[in-house]
C-alpha cells in the first residue's frame, strides 16, 4: 500500500472510531501526526490541516449535538416536573371542593327556608295558608251556619286538616290540591242537627233529630275557586323542589363513586415516593430537583424507575378532575334551576288578592336566592 494509500486509511478509520466513540481524540491525533513526520512536503501538510480542521469541526459538532441533548432532555424533565407538581398541588383542593359541592346550600339555612315556604303551615312568606282558608270558608260557608257551636265545630274541622303535623310531610311529597281535596271532604261531609218535635194537644208527641247538610254545591265550587290561585302556586313550589331533590338523588350513586376514586388516587399519590401529604411540596423537591440547579442530571431522572410510575399516577389526575369537573357543574346546573324558577314563582305571590300578604317577606327570600346564587357563580 502507497503512502498515500495508508494515510487516508488512518484518517478515515481514526474519524470512524471518533464518531463510534471507540477511541479518544487524542489519540487520533497523535496517530496522525506520527504519519505525518515520516512525510516532507506542503502537499501532505496541507492535507494534514484540513484532517485536523475536520476533526475539530467534528467535536464542535459532537459538543453541539450533547448541548442539543441536554437541552431536549431539560424540557421533557421540566414538563414531567410540572405534570407531577401540578398533580400533587392541586389534589387536596380538588378533594375539599368536591366533598363541600352538595353542602354549600344546606349550610346557608337557604334551603331549610325554601322547603318552609312550601308547607301551608308556615309563614315564611308573608302569609299563613291556613288564614287564606278560613277567609274563604268566613266568605262563602260559615254564614250559613246560624248556631255559634256549629261555626266552631266547622272552624275546628277545618283546622284540624291544616294543622295536622303530617300536612308538613304531605306538602312535601304531593301536591298541596290533596290538601283541599282533603278540606273539601271535610265540607261536603259537614252537617248540623235540627231537633223536630211532633205534637199532639200542644204535647210533644214524638221527637226526631234531623241531619242536615248546610252547604250547596255553589258555595263549595266558590270556596275551591278562591283557593285555586294558591293551589297551583304551592303546587308548582313543590314541582320545582320535587324535581330538585330527585336530581339530587340521581346525582348521589355518581358522588359517592367519584368520592371513592378521589379518595384511592389521593391515597396512591402520596404512596409515590414517601411523599408526606402535610407537606407534599418539599417532599417532591428532594426527588425532583429544580431544573435550573448546577450538575442536575436530566438523562438520569427521566430514565428513574420511580420518577416514571409517579408520572404515570400524576397523569391520571387531569382525566380524575375533568369527571369531577363535569360532576359540579350538573350539581350546579340543577341547583342554579331549582333556585332561579322557584325565585320566579315567589313572584307570583305578590299578586295574591286582598291585604293580608306580607310581600316584604317575600322580596328578602327573593333576594337571598338572588345572593346566593350570585356568591356560588364568584366562587365557582
């Protein structure tokens, strides 16, 4: 082999074993300059430059292509980094929101006063239903009674249909019609005694007791009537919180799985690592240093058996708080249409006839549901 022959073949096979990483630059080098000795001339010198100038731009290239490793590996660790942290810095919130979702209403007393409002018992809107009854029965029925222990026989009857203690659960489960229909038997069913003596020689003779009813079929269609307006009124209050609290029941099989899975997750994240829940933050630190710290090794952390089934647990969080995300805000879109169209049917009862309505009651729970509607959408 020619001189020439054999430099070449030194060259290419030192810069072959440079890119293989087999041998060290050095000792190319000096494989190079000992061919170079043994040869006179410019030619040779010169060849032997450019050789060299190739190899520097080789490491030059070499040093970039780590530069452009590390700095590749830098990003994935930084986004690996923030998946984690955000993980374990969100988790505790996400379970003490979901856990307070179902109890902001009841925690106002809202919401004990809105099932109050439905009970004809109660006076949390201005007026007693049971007062609207006895002005209608004083209107249209109590003056055919002519004896004062018949209109308080009748007044009693009447009240002890609207004041019986199982009218509360009555009005929250069926219609508050059921609750006339029950006083309308009361009436129909109502009678008055006349004593009719028979005489003889100005001597009773015979003495007979006589049942009378003393309410025409016009005056009970005209009682009813005056109560319809209320009627349909508690009716729809308790259409609307009918529908409300059967969503919430709907809702419960779904609260108690997603509790369920926030519950486990949060138990299988700080398993990772020994992280201590009082203090997750410092914890993580150890284990995952901050990317800008002096010599962090980045190939060597992404490549850790536990850094990576930490990642795998931490990526599970977004899907875990999208479900309960989607949880909260059916929660909210039931609770926001409970409110506002019971909100609208309170309206309705300013238009009540007579004076007897207290509408400043009505426009403070009015108000109150508009509060606290607007305070949930703030926070939420």
């Amino acid at each position: 082999m020619s001189w020439t022959g054999r430099c070449v073949f030194w060259v290419v096979w030192g810069l072959d074993l440079f890119r293989m990483k087999k041998i060290s630059l050095a000792y190319v080098l000096l494989s190079l300059t000992g061919i170079a000795t043994g040869q006179q001339g410019t030619d040779m010198q010169r060849q032997f430059e450019e050789l060299n100038s190739r190899i520097k731009t080789l490491e030059i290239e070499n040093q970039a292509i780590r530069a452009e490793q590390r700095t590749a590996d830098s990003i994935s660790y930084c986004n690996i980094r923030y998946e984690i942290f955000e993980a374990y810095s969100n988790i505790s919130q996400l379970d003490f929101d979901f856990r307070n979702t179902t109890d902001k209403i009841a925690v106002t007393g809202l919401f004990t006063r809105l099932m109050q409002a439905n009970n004809p018992a109660s006076d949390v809107l201005g007026f007693r239903f049971a007062d609207v009854v006895m002005s209608a029965a004083e209107k249209h029925l109590l003056h055919q009674l002519k004896d004062e222990p018949d209109r308080k026989r009748f007044s009693q009857a009447i009240c002890n249909i609207i004041s019986n203690p199982v009218v509360s659960t009555l009005a929250n489960s069926n219609p508050i019609s059921s609750v006339v229909t029950s006083l309308i038997t009361v009436i129909v069913g109502f009678t008055t005694s006349s004593v009719n003596t028979d005489k003889e020689n100005s001597r009773p003779r015979d003495v007979s007791v006589e049942q009378n009813a003393p309410f025409n079929d016009k005056e009970i269609a005209a009682f009813r009537k005056d109560l319809e307006i209320y009627i349909s009124f508690y009716d729809e209050l308790i259409s609307i919180s009918d529908h409300y609290l059967k969503g919430i029941e709907n809702l419960n099989d779904k609260y108690a799985y997603l509790m369920q899975s926030v519950t486990s997750y949060k138990e299988e994240l700080y398993a990772q690592n020994e992280v201590k829940e009082n203090n997750p933050l410092i914890s993580l630190t150890l284990s995952l240093p901050e990317p800008d710290r002096a010599g962090v090794d980045f190939c060597r952390l992404l490549n850790n058996p536990s850094i990576r089934q930490t990642l795998q647990t931490a990526r599970k969080f977004p899907l875990l708080k999208q479900s309960v995300e989607y949880f909260k805000k059916e929660y909210y879109t039931l609770l926001f249409h409970f409110l506002t169209s019971y909100s609208r049917t309170l309206e309705k009862a300013k238009t009540f006839p007579g004076h007897s309505v207290d509408r400043s009651k009505i426009d403070e729970l009015s108000r109150e549901i508009e509060s606290f509607i607007a305070t949930q959408k703030k926070a939420g």
